[in-house]
C-alpha cells in the first residue's frame, strides 16, 4: 500500500503523534510519500527505518497511491486539498490543531483510525468546490483564478470605509452589498467563516451555496442560500484602489476594476470518514451544538 502524507512545521509537542504515526505505517509495510516541504522539515526530527519518498505536485505521485493523510489543523486540510486539485485521490486529516472540523481524527486516536484506514473501512464522501474566473476586456471569463473547498471571501483591503460589492447571479443583479465584505460559501465551508458571520449550516450534498455578507451597513441585510449551478459574478467599488480576495487557506489582492466569476468548479474532492463519522455528529461534538448546561 501506499499513502501520502502532507504537512507544515509543528511545534515540539507533536512530534510523537507524528512519529508514532509513521512507526504504524512502517510496521503495516506501506509505501510513504511526504510532501516536499514537510518532508524537509521532519528530517531530523522523525526516526524512520526504511525510505521515504518526496513529492511537490500529485502528478510527481504513484497512480495506485491509495489516500493522503493530513496532518494539522483544518488549515493544513485546505491546504492539502490545494494541493490534490482534481487528482480525485481520498484524503482524511489527522488533528494537531483545535477544531478540526475537516481533519476529524483526534492525535490520539491514530492507532484505531490508521487500522480502518488500512483496512479501507471508510466512506467517501464527494465535497463539491468553488472555482473563480478573472474578466477578460471583452466580458468573458478568461484566466481561472483558483478554487476553494470551503468559500471565497471578498473583502476591504484596509480597516477605514466599507466597500460595496455588487453580486450577480445568472447575469440578474441580486444585491449591492454594503459591507466589510462578502463571503461565497460551500456547504463544507458553512461551518466556518460564513457561520461566524451568521450563515446557516448547511448539510454537504445538498446542492447549496451560501452568501454571507460580513458586517453589512444595512442590518436588513441577510445570508441567502442558492442552487450550487448558479453563475455569480461580482464587481467592486471602493475608495481603494484594491480589495482582498481569499480561496480557503490563500489571500492575494485584486484591482478593484477586476470582475471575478465564482461557481461550482467542475471536480469534487473525495473526503475520507470513517464508518462511526458522520456530518451530524460532527456537529454536535466540534460545534458543541444543541448543548446546554441546564441539563447536566
């Protein structure tokens, strides 16, 4: 068998997580790949008794790689997903942050999990993504600018005047948002910004996007939730002569004249869960949701 692993430099404390993961993985006789960076930064950090293998891109992987294990925080999750594109290869994480909402298999629970991995006692479960598109001079889109497992965020690039960001879908003008910003959300990523800024949650596969501005000027103003074949366009007007244009783990800055295109992009991602794993439960336990001290 063989599997890869992605992450980003840890503190000391995480290391015998790390190593006792790699120990598993060696005594099972699988085949391990590391990420380029990562695997530069474990060096002398992990003891390993056979080789490893180093990748930079999922092209540079064996075909018959079975999954990618993450390991980090859900940031570290987004970031492999970045990575893995539209290879279609499985990936579940292994949690050394705090929430970990993506990356659900708690560090100290590796041993059980690595068994029904191993195993191939798991789900998988097709996370659809948003892909943006860049204007060209004539209207049409033209350069793909990126996509995101959880949302794309549209937001002020300094901390003085609102922007206003007009939103488009299906070429019909749905609202000039008023607001710090605006939030273009998944159903994987509803747990995350979007909820913060009062979006619902909303159950992956249901065929949904969300919209959530952040901190809107009008208060009538609320989250809506549309079909996931939806075609958004937006454009941005501001006192600044550029915004801030965030894809999960990454924020690049965009002239304010630039028009971006957002929808559903044309590959999913395979999220690996473990059979006892489910969306709801997930819920309940990271989010603490429907909890209340009066009954206990």
């Amino acid at each position: 068998m063989k599997i890869a692993i992605y992450g980003r430099e840890f503190q000391s404390a995480v290391i015998q997580y790390v190593q006792e993961l790699f120990d598993l993985l060696e005594q099972n006789g699988v085949e391990i790949w590391v990420y380029h960076n990562f695997n530069a930064f474990i060096q002398d950090k992990i003891r390993a008794k056979q080789p490893t293998y180093s990748f930079s891109a999922y092209q540079e992987l064996p075909e018959d790689i079975h999954f990618m294990l993450s390991l980090g925080g859900d940031g570290t999750m987004l970031a492999a997903v970045s990575i893995l594109a539209d290879s279609g290869i499985p990936i579940t994480g292994i949690n050394f942050g705090r929430l970990g909402f993506l990356a659900s298999i708690n560090k100290d629970k590796i041993k059980e999990a690595l068994v029904e991995l191993l195993a191939g006692r798991y789900d998988i479960e097709r996370r659809v993504l948003l892909a943006s598109y860049k204007e060209n001079d004539h209207g049409l889109k033209e350069e793909k600018l990126s996509f995101a497992l959880n949302d794309m965020t549209i937001i002020k690039k300094d901390s003085s005047a609102m922007i206003t960001v007009h939103a488009y879908v299906n070429d019909e003008l749905l609202n000039a948002y008023w607001a710090d910003g605006l939030i273009i959300a998944t159903p994987t990523g509803s747990t995350a910004y979007s909820l913060s800024c009062g979006g619902p949650i909303v159950m992956p596969g249901s065929g949904n996007f969300i919209i959530t501005p952040i901190s809107p000027h009008n208060l009538n103003v609320r989250p809506i939730v549309l079909a996931d074949n939806s075609r958004l366009r937006i454009e941005v007007e501001s006192r600044s002569d550029s915004f801030l244009f965030s894809c999960d783990s990454t924020t690049e800055t965009v002239n304010t004249g630039m028009v971006i295109h957002i929808q559903r992009a044309d590959f999913t991602v395979n999220l690996i869960r473990l059979k006892h794993e489910s969306f709801f439960s997930t819920i309940r336990h990271k989010l603490l949701w429907g909890l209340d001290t009066r009954n206990y």
